[in-house]
C-alpha cells in the first residue's frame, strides 16, 4: 500500500501534538492565567484546523471516514447516559481511590484552573474535549488502522496517547483514571463510528466535573 505523505503528518499532529500543546501550556509556577490560557487554547484550535484541512484536502477523506458515519438524533442521548454514568459511577469511584494514593488526585488539575472565569473555563472545555476526541478517537484511529492493517493496535496506540496527553495538567493518577473511560469510549467508537455522541459525552463529563462540581 502507498503511504500518504499526508498521513503521517496529520497521525504526527494527531497523536503528539496536543501533549506538545499541554506541556507547553503549563506555567513554571502557580495557576493557569487567562492570557496564557487563550493562547495555547488557540494553537488547539490552529492544531485540530490543521488536521482536518489534511485529512478534507490532503487525504481527500469524506466525513464518514473520520467519524461521522452513524451520526443522527440517536447520538445526543446515547452521549447523555454515558456522562451520567461516569459523572455519577466511575469518576467519584477514582476520585475515592486517587485521594488515597500517592500518585496525585484531580485536586491538581483543579487548582491549576481556579483562575479561569467559569465562561472561559466552559468554552475552554467544549473545544478541548470535543477536539480530543476527534484527534484521539475518530482520525488517529482510522488513519491508524488504514497504515497498519490492525485496527485493535491502532485503537490501544490512540488510547495510550490520550491517557499521556493528560499527565501535564492532571498528574499520574488522574491521566492514569482516563485510560478505563477512554477504552470504554474507544470500543463505542469501534462499534458504532458515531464520534459527536463521544465528543458530547466527553464535554458533558468536563463541565460537570470542572464548571458544575
């Protein structure tokens, strides 16, 4: 099979780039300031952009190749039953078991955000949720599976990936409690390829927990 040079740049941006972002991101000291924020919020944007702009124009990919193929009225509450079951099952589950551990709770991640106005912090967590679902769940996986042939290593390598992308800001134990709600999201992907009821869920699961909670 002809490797897409365009391929392998976009899976590079996919994969690595937004750790690159989250690190980048971080200040040396203290908590995340609106103006920094707004500024690596923006390279996400120009990041997500990009690999969609190769994926529509480089790899001439239709929507249904990147995760759009069983979109309808069935995804809003399909996304609404996965939030509640996470929001009110696992994450209190973690956050039990993280704040009797050594590798750090969400408290981290929490404090880093107290500066951002909540407006902010919820815009903020529309694009970035729905953003990492698309880069990590739709595109990474497809592109991945096309490359390889083995659509179950692709699914473990984008999995992986997410759960790295939230060390920076969250820590050890908070990126390792990412990696069972990421499996789960990444087997319904697997089977029914319908990536806004994961992006909905996702951001329904960060408002609560970051805005609401």
């Amino acid at each position: 099979m002809r490797v897409n040079a365009w391929t392998i740049i976009g899976l590079g941006l996919a994969l690595v780039g937004p750790g690159v972002v989250a690190w980048a991101a971080q200040p040396a000291r203290g908590p995340i300031t609106p103006s920094a924020s707004a500024f690596w919020l923006g390279v996400f944007c120009l990041l997500v952009g990009g690999v969609a702009a190769i994926a529509r124009f480089g790899e001439r990919l239709s929507p249904r190749q990147t995760g759009f193929a069983r979109t309808s009225w069935r995804s809003v509450p399909l996304a609404i039953i996965m939030a509640l079951g996470f929001v009110f099952g696992y994450f209190p589950l973690a956050g039990l078991l993280l704040g009797h551990s050594a590798t750090g709770s969400f408290d981290t991640g929490r404090r880093a955000l107290a500066m951002l106005p909540t407006w902010y912090l919820s815009i903020t967590v529309v694009i970035v949720a729905s953003g990492e679902e698309w880069l990590y769940r739709a595109y990474a996986i497809e592109r991945l599976a096309e490359l390889t042939g083995n659509t179950c290593g692709a699914a473990v390598v984008a999995l992986l990936m997410f759960g790295i992308v939230h060390l920076p800001l969250w820590g050890l134990g908070a990126a390792l409690s990412t990696l069972m709600p990421g499996a789960i999201f990444t087997a319904l992907y697997l089977w029914r390829r319908d990536i806004v009821a994961l992006a909905m869920a996702h951001v329904l699961i960060d408002l609560h927990g970051l805005v609401v909670a």
